[in-house]
C-alpha cells in the first residue's frame, strides 16, 4: 500500500470513528430528563414536540413546535385506530419533522396518565421511521419546576418532504388477536388498564362490552412510576416481568388496553426501557376488539353490568 493510501486509509477510518461517535453522542436515550435534555439542547438541536391539546399557547418550552395528540389518534368510535399513513405523513411534513433530525416528546406531565400520550406517539413515529427518539420525563411541568426557559411565542419549523411507510414490527391488529384469542396463534396478552376494566367492572365509553381478552394477564400501567409520582421510572426489570408475565424469549407480547393509550405505556416500558423483544402494541385495543363478535373474558351479565354502571364498578 502506498504512502498516499495508507493516509486516506487512516483519513477515511478517522471519518467513521468520528461519525460513529457523533451518531453515540446525539442519542439521548428514549428517556431524558429535563436536565439532561438542557445540557444537550444546543449540541443536538433535537424537535421539541409539544403534544398537550389546548395548553401551547399559553406557555410552552421554549423552542417547542405544536404537534397535539389528536394528530396521532383515530375517529370518536374508535380513538386508537391509527390515522391512514398518508395523513400522518401530511401532519409530519407540516409539522417539519425530518428522519435524521432527533426528536423530544413533550406532554404536560401532571398526571401518570400523560405518559400514555407520549409513549403513543413515540411508538408512532418509530413506526414511521424516525429513529432518534425521546420522552421528556415529567414534561412540561417537571421542565416548567426546574426553572428552564419557557415561552408563549409560537415556534414554526420549514415543511419538509417526507416519505413514509409504516412498519408493523410493534404493531398487532385486530385479525392477529382474534388468532391468539382462537388458539390459531401464540402470543402473550398483556392489559394494561388498572383492575376495574380487566375485571369487567368499568369500560371505556365506545367499547360495546365490558371484559378483556381470553388468557389475558393484568399489568396496570400505574405500576411503571411510583405511588403519586408523574414521572416514570427510568429502569425496567425485563426479567422480574418476563416471569410476572410468563414471557418466554423470543416469543410474541400483545400490550393493549381500551384505545391503545394506557397500553402504550406498557409498550414503551417493556420495549424500550426493559428491551423486552418482540413487544407489539395493539392500538384499537378493547374499544375496537368489543365492536367484533370476538371471545371475551370477565364480560360480567346483563343484570350486573347495569349494578356496575350504577355504582361506578
């Protein structure tokens, strides 16, 4: 090898290193937390989207774009329906998203509850094709008590061109859990909803019947953050859950609960912080799978579901 090779050898060997590094480097994790997400926030000049319905314009983090969580869900009669491809990539566009550019999630964060929307558009867009993704723990409201820059001026980011497609990797429909359901498929069936909607005492207000799926284990998504706390905790023992939930390696895990909200939490805590493989999110969830003929469990009789409906489950 010449001189002059060996050099570029070296040149285009120090390129990668550099690049790879750079790629480490702007990663924030799926999780950050209002401090890290400030230390970072120049080097990586990540898209802060703020997903809170109805609260932007009265302050936001400052340099955030609106992007609300209807964006992101279906129609009243079945809200965890995914939009059609093309609409979300339409929203994205406008939006300014772009594949390469590194993505912080924002909700509002007073409740554990708000998580569900962020982990739901998380697992959107993965879907979708964007890789460098985030969740600000906490949200507006754990970044709004640290003291860190707020603002109520309105942040707009040029269009972009997109071209996306959807990718059903962590995706299970309706067709592939009436299989499970049927015995014609094999997957783990976790809900995600607290006890009450599991056990057919409660049910979401489009759901055409109270109940879960058959075979079905309960892993309420209020166990992932501690008693009273918004925020969620950072680690998840994958091993500790694949023997709460009989989890054997490799094999498929369904997370659902009424519209794919509750669930998503579920999803992103298994998936993404337990590296759980092989974790779908069903997103019409009961809502949509009660609107079938579909097997169900823990459907409580007419007489008792009106008792329940009377006395609040």
């Amino acid at each position: 090898m010449t001189r002059l090779a060996r050099i570029s050898a070296a040149v285009a060997t120090g390129a990668a290193l550099f690049a790879a590094s750079a790629a480490m480097a702007s990663d924030l994790g799926p999780l950050v937390t209002p401090s890290e997400l400030n230390a970072e926030i120049d080097t990586l000049d990540p898209v802060l989207l703020d997903i809170r319905t109805g609260s932007y314009e009265k302050g936001h983090i400052d340099g955030a774009v609106y992007a609300p969580y209807s964006l992101f869900r279906g129609p009243d009669n079945n809200p965890g329906q995914v939009p059609p491809i093309a609409k979300l990539q339409a929203s994205f566009e406008q939006i300014g998203l772009e594949p390469d550019r590194p993505i912080v999630i924002i909700a509002q964060g007073d409740t554990d509850t708000d998580f569900g929307a962020a982990a739901r558009v998380y697992w959107t867009l993965k879907s979708t094709g964007f890789t460098e993704l985030s969740i600000l723990n906490g949200g507006t409201t754990a970044w709004a008590n640290a003291g860190l820059p707020m603002s109520d001026v309105t942040e707009n980011l040029m269009p972009t061109d997109l071209d996306l497609t959807w990718n059903d990797r962590w995706t299970a429909e309706t067709p592939a859990v009436s299989d499970v359901v049927n015995g014609k498929g094999k997957a783990v069936l976790v809900d995600a909803r607290p006890p009450a909607f599991f056990e057919g005492k409660k049910a979401h207000s489009a759901a055409s019947r109270p109940g879960t799926l058959p075979g079905a284990e309960n892993l309420p998504y209020t166990k992932f953050f501690r008693s009273g706390a918004t925020v969620i905790d950072a680690k998840a023992d994958a091993a500790a859950l694949k023997e709460k939930l009989g989890i054997k390696d490799g094999e498929e895990v369904v997370s659902f609960c009424n519209t794919g909200h509750w669930a998503a939490t579920d999803w992103f805590a298994m998936s993404e912080l337990a590296g759980i493989d092989n974790v779908k999110l069903y997103p019409g969830s009961m809502v949509e799978y009660s609107q079938t003929d579909g097997k169900m469990a823990n459907t409580p009789g007419l007489l008792q579901n009106l008792l329940n409906q009377l006395t609040g489950g």
